[in-house]
C-alpha cells in the first residue's frame, strides 16, 4: 500500500503523563483512508491531526453505520514500539464490518496503516507504568443520502491518544450495578460487533449507576434477564470454586482481545477455566456461600479491573472484602509485563512495530 504521508508542521508539545487520563489528549497525526465501489479502498493518507468534512446528510449521522477498534501501543525496554496481538483486532474489525455491511479492510493494510503512524508519533507513547498511546481505527459510511440502505463509500480513519488508567480506581477493585431494567444487546442483534449504537444504547443505565455510585453496569440478557453477559466495556470473570468462569460468547457478547488472552495465559498456568453460560443467582449464592473468591473484568482500556462489590435488587454484596485478588493481580502483571516487554512472550502475542 502507498501512504502518501504530509507532516505536521505544528507539532504538540509531550503532555504530563501524570496528567493523562483517556482518550482527550490526541497526537500530531491521524491516518485516513477512502473506499468507493469503482476505486475499493484507496487515497490513503497520514497527515496532520484535524477536523474532517462531513456532509449534513452523510449517513453516518443518520442510521449509524460505523464501526471501530481499540488497541494499545506500549514502549519496550529498548525504546521500541509494541502492539498486542494486532491481528485479532484487524480480524475483529471485519466481523463487524461484515455486520453492518461495511466492506471489508485487508489485515495487511489495517496493519501497515497502524504501523506507519505509529513510527510518525512515537514520541507520544509515555513510559511511565500504567500508560500507553491508545489507538482508536474507525470507519463510517459517507453516501450523502437519507434512503435507508448500506452506504456506498466510507472513510476508514486511524487517531492516537496517550491515556492513563480507564477508571479513575486504576487496578483498586471498582463497584458494579446489575441492571435489571435496560438491555444490551440481543442474540442476533449487533451485541458481537464493535459498534457505536451498542455503546449509545448503554449509555442511560451507565449514567444511572453512577449516580448511585457504581462505576459500571453488569448487563445481563435480553430474553430472561438471568444470564450474565457484559460488564459495561469489558467482559466479566468468576473464580468459583478456584475454577475460572467467563460467560461463553452467545452472539450478543463482544469477543474480547483480552479475555481470549486471559483464558490461554489461566490455563497455561494449569488454572481450570470453563466458557459456559453464568446466571445472576449463581453468582450471587456462590458470594453469600463463600465460594466466588474473584470478580474481574478484562479489556484493552482497562486490562484487568478486579470487583470489590456487586449490587444486586437492592442489595450490596462485597467480593473478596474489596481486595485484589490472588489470580487478578497475576494476570494484569502478566499482560501488562508482556505488553510492555519486561517478561518473555511465550504466547507469541507481542508485535514490534519501530
């Protein structure tokens, strides 16, 4: 692929990474790329980081037709650029796109577009422990159109943010809220892809969590309301019975980067982890009897967030007294070592990029 690279002129200055929280701070560059049906995908472009023209009628803006990763860069010990396990959210990017009919993008160009920019503003990647440059790909249809039907071209954009800890607690045990009144996703439904409107339609239920004080929401499905699904961004883990527990991913669950990294790196450690549907009342009697030890979510912002409490129809219930657990403690240093190449790689997952 050729990318016609235009350098900024005006470059930012290097925030504090004390001062970093996540994704408000973005670097010097952004890539860019346009698909039509006559040219496919073409006119790709790295260039200094602004705003883009859109059409009032673009139908993006009317019926939702996007999709969009995240993945991290990290500093090595040498200085090097990391990324983990990229491919997976190349492969991910397109079982979304596939669901909302967007075309596909060919790994090898999701991966060189990532790449290059990441070698034009490396010098935005903190160092300090727990940072990182988040790296956010998009797409979104660009027909200037209000009929209702898959677009026929689209712009496939790549920006970078250096970012601290995802929530405000870092690695300390947040509180969740099960939500009992709104829905996620269906089976059948967009609940697999990376998609705006999954996220536009929790938004509500967030807010009313934390105005109770919780940090997030654990969603719970569509049919029943039972079966545990997701929490708010991250999938979710159990430790019951010292056996490791993740809701198996029924259509409606996103298929997490992380949570397939936690599920190889747990049993490689000879940990017994099972992928089977979880309900609430499950949950929340292996707590009262003694026998959940752990609750922790997993994904690219946050990695590993241990739960110190669950709330659950009007009452609390405390997990592990509000600690860190044993194997949430393990698996965040494990990937974050393996991300930042402090440990050796034994799962193949680390990709130098520059």
């Amino acid at each position: 692929m050729n990318i016609e690279v235009k350098i900024n002129i005006n470059p930012k200055n290097i925030p504090n990474p004390e001062t970093l929280g996540f994704g408000s701070i973005f670097t010097d560059h952004m890539f860019t790329m346009d698909y039509t049906e006559v040219l496919g995908w073409h006119n790709a472009k790295i260039e200094a980081y602004g705003p883009v023209l859109l059409d009032p009628s673009f139908m993006v803006l009317h019926y939702g037709q996007e999709t969009f990763e995240g993945l991290k860069a990290y500093l090595g010990p040498k200085g090097e650029a990391l990324l983990f396990r990229p491919e997976m959210n190349a492969k991910r990017l397109n079982n979304s796109n596939r669901r909302l009919c967007i075309p596909e993008i060919p790994e090898e160009v999701f991966m060189e577009a990532i790449r290059e920019l990441i070698k034009i503003d490396k010098r935005w990647i903190p160092s300090d422990p727990g940072t990182s440059l988040y790296i956010r790909p998009f797409v979104y249809a660009t027909d200037p159109s209000l009929m209702v039907h898959p677009s026929h071209s689209y712009k496939f954009m790549i920006v970078l943010s250096p970012v601290g800890a995802y929530y405000k607690e870092g690695i300390n045990p947040v509180k969740i809220y099960v939500e009992t009144k709104y829905v996620r996703a269906s089976v059948g439904g967009v609940g697999f892809a990376k998609t705006g409107g999954n996220y536009g339609a929790s938004l509500l239920a967030q807010e009313e969590a934390k105005q109770k004080g919780y940090s997030q929401v654990l969603w719970l499905d569509s049919k029943e309301h039972r079966y545990i699904e997701e929490v708010g961004t991250m999938n979710v883990f159990f430790v019951i019975d010292d056996v490791l527990i993740t809701p198996s991913l029924s259509g409606s669950i996103l298929p997490g980067v992380t949570r397939d990294s936690v599920i190889t790196i747990a049993k490689s450690m000879g940990i017994e982890v099972k992928e089977r549907r979880v309900t609430i009342d499950e949950v929340i009697c292996a707590i009262e009897e003694g026998r959940l030890s752990e609750f922790f979510g997993t994904g690219t912002a946050a990695v590993i967030s241990p739960v110190g409490e669950l709330y659950y129809k009007d009452t609390s219930y405390p997990i592990n007294e509000g600690n860190i657990g044993k194997l949430s403690k393990k698996m965040y240093e494990t990937i974050t070592e393996i991300q930042t190449g402090k440990i050796q790689d034994e799962f193949g997952y680390k990709v130098v990029v520059g």
